[in-house]
C-alpha cells in the first residue's frame, strides 16, 4: 500500500473534516514563537498531519541570530510529541525573517515570492501585549501590520482564509461584548494622522473609555480586518490566556505573561492584597483552546466561503458566560497548590488572598500586610550588611497588579454564540481532536496545573 493511500485511509477512518481541509496546504504564521502561536503551531503538526509547510515570520535580534532562535523555538517542550510520534514533521516549519514594523512586514523578495505562490491560510496572531504603550507605538505594532498583512494576502495566489487574533478585552468600553466588529469612532486616517503630527490631547477621545492603548489598538485591527478583507476571515478574541488544559502538556507555559507572575507572587506569600471586586467573573481560558478554535475557525471561513458567505466572523474565546469562576476563587485556589513552589514561599501556613473594592481600605491592608513587613525585613538586611530589597520587590508586584486592576474592578459579558455554533457543526472526531468546549473545563484541577506549570516554568527574581 502506497504512503498516498494509507494517508487517505486513515483521513477517512478519523472522519475528519478540519484535518481534511488542512491536508496539503501550506499556512502563514505571525507570532509563531509566542504562546499561543507556539502551542497553534504544535497542534497543527500534531493533529493535522497532512499539512504542507508552517511558514512562521521570526524577528531577528540583538542578541540571537534567526538560526540560533529558530534553533531554541524547535527545541521547546511543546513540541516533545510531535518529535516522540514523528519528528520528521518538524522540518515542515520553515522561518520566513521578518519585523511587523519594516515595510512588507521586512520580508525579503525570495520569501515573499514562497508565500504568495504557497499559502492558503493566514493566522495573524503576533501582538505586542504591554498595556502602558504610547499610542503610537500600539498603532504601529498592533494595528498597521494587519492592514500590511491583509495587503499581502490579497497578491497570494491561492485566495488564503484570513484568521486574525484580537482580544476579548479589544470593547471593553462597553458591557456586554457582542461577536461582532464595533467602531471606534473616529475614521482611521485621521488617527494616523493624528498621530503623524505628534497631537496627544486626544488620546481620551480616541480610547473612548477603554483603559489602555493595548486594547484601543487591537479594536482598531478589527476595523482593519472588516474594511480591507473582503473575502472569507474571522477575528478571534480570546480573553485572559492561561496555560494548557491538555495540550501539548497539561499546565504547559511560556514567556513571561502578568497573570501568571501575579499568582506565582500569592503563591510565595508576596502579594496577597488586591485592589479588586472578589466576585467578578475572571475569564480565564486555556491557551489550548483557543488554538483549537483559532483552527477550527478557518476551517469554518472556508465552509463559509464554498456557500457563498464572505465577510469577517468573530468568535469570542471566553469561559465567564458558559462556566464561570470569580477572581478570589480562582486566586485562594491556587494558592492552596502553593507547594509546587517548594521552600520558596514566605509563610509555613497557607496564606488567604483577600480583594478589597474599596480603595482606602485596601491601601490600610496593603500597608499592613505588604510594606511594614517589607520594611521591617530590609532593615534587617540593612543592619547585617546585605542589600535590602523587599520594598523595591513589592514596588515592581504593585506594578504588575496595578495594570490587571482594571479587569477585576469591572465586569463583563462576553457573548459566544458563533463559538457555541461553530462547536454544533463540527463532526464529533473533530469536537474531540479539536476540543474548545469551555463547559467541560473543571476548574479545581486546571488550576492546580497552572499553578505547577508556573513553579517549573518560571525562573525569575521577585
């Protein structure tokens, strides 16, 4: 029997649609080495195992040249499966150098003469996730590369479906978050040229309520992808990413991501006062599933497509409607694994996290809990000579907490039902292999491998 024949033999003992639809075409990915993009790429490679080639736009650095970080991307963790089951399917990943912030997204003539002969599928997941951007510097990052993108993807020779990746939080200046592609307002040319001419006075305009640039610029990309896109695409908008519920290993983590930094900090007893409403709904969601979505999505544009329906879908990636937790349970949860953290926790008894909504009496705790111990520690450390470091420690967490305020002080209702829709049309293999189902989720032990996938990923000074 021929490789060809068992290949088609076992698509249609699998009964799969989805990995069908991938077989033997080639896909173009931004922000592959991210978090998601790493944990997408993975499963493209694990599940779809026909698929042509991964091309994945990588930055060079300062510091490693493309081969060195092609070289330590193949090498993570999330892909021991794929290299365990079939390793050969690693050379499907090709590194196409690149920078969002250059002209053609800084991909050379050769490169780009691959994507547009080869490429079916586009997935724009690259992001820059700092919430205290200039907005210039979110607009150039966040939202311009996808009009670039978009205009690459119109020369590609094979019509690609178009998938790009928001963010849950890109309207959060209203309540109830629809899964559809709201306005900002203001027209983007006159954005661009405000920001051309250095004008900031509007920036509160601009925002429109939203707490940040990071959000406003991932809502501008949305209007990009509606106006620009004319054939079949979809915008995914996932809520806060956590670490796998399954795949490639459950608990599995990467990068440096300010939820997780916030926990591991409960965890060791550092910070456990947070300005917060306790009760809201905090929407947390494997990273795993939103890479199953974000597949199964364009899957479903091509459906779309072959029916006549074009146009941008959205498909809201969250929990808090259909299975939520509020952020003092999903925080003392976590801390009761505080063990995985071994001997480098600050107390022997497991700590309570305790979130105060009002502002003065959160700002009494914190200091009675937080900066006097703090204080009395460095003095020690001042008396014998070492370098007192506590305060400076508990400034940065503050810091780091301060920015994540904002989500726990104020709640939202994200709407899902293209998500629950697209899970009712997919065949049951595919719901199985492609699973994003966020009822099934049970919360206690997901959290307990988020807390051990933290302790043995994170490596880093508080």
């Amino acid at each position: 029997m021929s490789a060809n024949t068992m290949e088609t033999d076992e698509q249609f003992t699998y009964n799969s649609p989805i990995v069908n639809f991938y077989s033997g075409k080639s896909v173009f990915v931004t922000g592959a080495t991210g978090f998601l993009g790493t944990v997408l790429v993975e499963k493209l490679l694990f599940s779809c195992k026909g698929i042509n080639n991964i091309y994945i736009l990588i930055k060079q650095t300062e510091d490693l040249t493309i081969e060195a970080r092609i070289l330590n991307y193949l090498n993570s963790k999330a892909f021991h499966r794929v290299k365990n089951t079939n390793p050969e399917l690693m050379k499907k990943i090709i590194p196409i150098c690149g920078n969002l912030e250059d002209k053609n997204l800084g991909i050379s003539d050769s490169d780009m003469k691959t994507l547009l002969e080869e490429v079916s599928i586009v997935f724009h997941v690259a992001a820059k996730l700092i919430f205290k951007m200039s907005l210039t510097a979110a607009v150039n990052i966040n939202t311009k590369p996808t009009e670039q993108l978009i205009a690459i993807c119109k020369k590609m020779r094979r019509n690609p479906i178009f998938i790009y990746v928001s963010s849950a939080y890109s309207n959060v200046n209203e309540q109830i978050i629809d899964e559809k592609v709201y306005s900002t307002g203001v027209p983007l040319e006159t954005i661009y040229d405000t920001l051309d001419a250095k004008n900031t006075r509007l920036m509160d305009i601009f925002l429109d309520k939203r707490p940040n640039t990071y959000t406003y610029s991932k809502a501008l990309a949305e209007v990009v992808v509606e106006k620009e896109f004319d054939e079949s695409a979809a915008i995914v908008r996932p809520s806060i990413i956590a670490s796998s519920i399954r795949e490639p290993i459950p608990g599995w983590l990467s990068g440096s991501h300010g939820f997780p930094r916030v926990v591991e900090a409960a965890c060791k007893g550092l910070l456990l006062r947070w300005h917060g409403d306790g009760t809201v709904a905090f929407d947390v969601i494997p990273v795993d599933h939103v890479a199953n979505l974000i597949i199964a999505a364009a899957w479903e544009s091509n459906e779309r497509r072959l029916m006549g329906n074009k146009g941008v879908k959205v498909y809201n990636c969250c929990s808090g409607l259909r299975n939520p937790i509020d952020v003092s349970t999903v925080m003392n949860t976590c801390i009761k694994y505080r063990k995985y953290f071994g001997t480098r926790t600050m107390s022997i008894i497991t700590p309570r996290f305790i979130m105060k909504k009002n502002y003065f009496l959160y700002k009494l705790l914190y200091f009675t809990y937080h900066t006097i111990p703090a204080a009395i520690i460095d003095g020690f450390f001042w008396l014998t000579g070492r370098t007192p470091m506590m305060l400076n420690t508990l400034h940065k967490l503050r810091k780091l907490s301060s920015v994540l305020e904002y989500f726990t002080l104020h709640q939202f209702l994200f709407l899902d039902s293209n998500v629950r829709g697209l899970l009712r049309r997919m065949e049951s293999t595919d719901r199985q292999t492609f699973n994003f189902d966020v009822t099934e989720i049970e919360w206690e032990p997901y959290l307990q491998n988020f807390v051990r996938g933290i302790a043995n990923n994170y490596n880093y000074s508080m």
